[in-house]
C-alpha cells in the first residue's frame, strides 16, 4: 500500500515515492509544467533525464489529485567520494545527474543524494504544494539512509535579472532575511542552506535555427542574446553558426531530518 509522505493541509492531494506507486512512472511528465523551450536540450539532461523515474523510483515522488499527476519530484543517488568528485559540483546538475547514471552501471554506492527538479502542474502553482514536495524528497533520501539532500536550484526569477551575477543574485534578500527569490526562499524556509553557486549547471549549445525555434527571436547578431526564462544571455555567434547558454544554479542543502 502506498503511503502518504507529506501533505501539509493541502486538500485531496496525495505524495508518494514512485517506488510505491509503479504505475505512475510513465505518467510523471503528464504535467502542464512552465520550462522555457530550450532547456530540455541541455545534453545530459536530454539523454538522461527521462529514465530517472524508472531507474530511480525510490528517490522520486509524486503527487496525485485524484486520478491526476498534479507535480513530481525527480532526485538521484551518486558517489560523491570519488577521485575527481565532490558533493557539490562546478557543472552541478548536469555532473550530478551523469554521475548517477554511471555509479549505477558500475555498481557504485551511492554517498550522497542529489535533487534534480520539483515540477508543479501549472494548475496547481501558488497553493502551496512546493513545500511538501520538498519535504517529501527529503524524507525519500532518508529512507534510503542519506543525511543530506543536495539540490542545484535553478532561481525562478532570476531570468528578470540576467546581467546580474548569480553570486551577487543570492545576496539579494528582503527586509525579513529571507532571498528576494521565491524559490530560493522556499528552499531556506524549508531549512535548507545555501552553500555556493554552480557556474555552468546546465549547457545548451545550438544551431542559430535551432535556437530561433526555441525562442522566436531572430539570433541574428553576435554577443550575448537576452532570451525570456533564460538565467543568463545566450551568447550567439554567427560565424560558428552557433548559441551556447551556459546557466548557473545554486547549490543548496538540506538536512535529509529537517521539516518546513
């Protein structure tokens, strides 16, 4: 029987690990999420990313409301003790996330445990729902014996501010303390510390038309491109036929004990 994980007072919406509820992994992308078009074409994330559900269902949970996949949450195991590896990566999300596709093809065991994304249907944004979502990632890494969950944050507003920084971005606080950013200020208030950044978490690397379908702008001269949702400008060149968009994430941790 599948067993509620954390609801928080959210009415008729039910979190599970996808380990419970096996019937669910191919319904996990079933979401009317907001991802800017061209981020699924980082290329780690592209071949890989899919397969975590079925690969990893005791680190990833899912809510339901109803018969309905309403948001899921994707995190992986690798080895952080490694030569040449650490807990926290310069390449984060990407490194983490090949790195435990590696680990499991050679038999590796897991030290530590990295989240990969909270994705909330878009019906569902506002309510709340993050929160226990994150709790419930938390809890799934624990009963797999892991004190900490790490997670590379991609910052929801920071594409309002791309010539900013990202480590002056996360210095950015309101009057109570608390990031200006709404999620990096979830992850805090859920107890999580903010650690460092991730310079190049995720890389996506184009044809000028590849990214003129992407983004309907017309990537017709070199330098950086600002482009809607993107954390940073894309940098365009026109002789190489080429954009490449190197985004930064945040790299934050949590007690795999701690609660919101």
């Amino acid at each position: 029987m599948a067993t509620s994980l954390a609801v928080a007072d959210i009415d008729g919406i039910t979190i599970t690990r996808l380990s419970e509820r096996p019937a669910l992994i191919d319904r996990v992308y079933d979401i009317d999420g907001n991802w800017p078009a061209f981020l699924p074409h980082d290329l780690v994330g592209n071949a890989l990313l899919n397969q975590v559900p079925a690969d990893f269902p005791e680190y990833c949970v899912v809510a339901t409301d109803g018969d309905r996949v309403v948001a899921r949450g994707l995190s992986v195991p690798f080895n952080a003790e490694l030569d040449g590896r650490e807990e926290m990566p310069d390449q984060g999300w990407s490194r983490v996330l090949a790195w435990a596709f590696r680990d499991r093809r050679r038999g590796q065991p897991p030290t530590a445990a990295s989240a990969l994304e909270i994705t909330v249907d878009n019906a569902y944004l506002g309510g709340g729902l993050s929160y226990p979502m994150l709790a419930a990632m938390r809890e799934a890494v624990r009963e797999q014996g892991h004190e900490s969950l790490l997670a590379p944050v991609r910052p929801t507003a920071k594409h309002r501010q791309p010539h900013v920084p990202m480590a002056d971005y996360i210095l950015q606080l309101r009057d109570d303390g608390l990031p200006s950013d709404p999620w990096l200020r979830v992850h805090v208030k859920s107890g999580g510390t903010i650690e460092k950044v991730a310079p190049a978490s995720m890389t996506v690397s184009g044809s000028l038309a590849q990214w003129r379908q992407w983004t309907d702008l017309p990537f017709d001269r070199d330098g950086d491109v600002e482009v809607p949702g993107a954390l940073v400008p894309v940098r365009c060149d026109l002789t190489h036929d080429r954009a490449v968009y190197v985004e930064p994430n945040v790299w934050i941790r949590h007690g795999a004990r701690s609660h919101p």
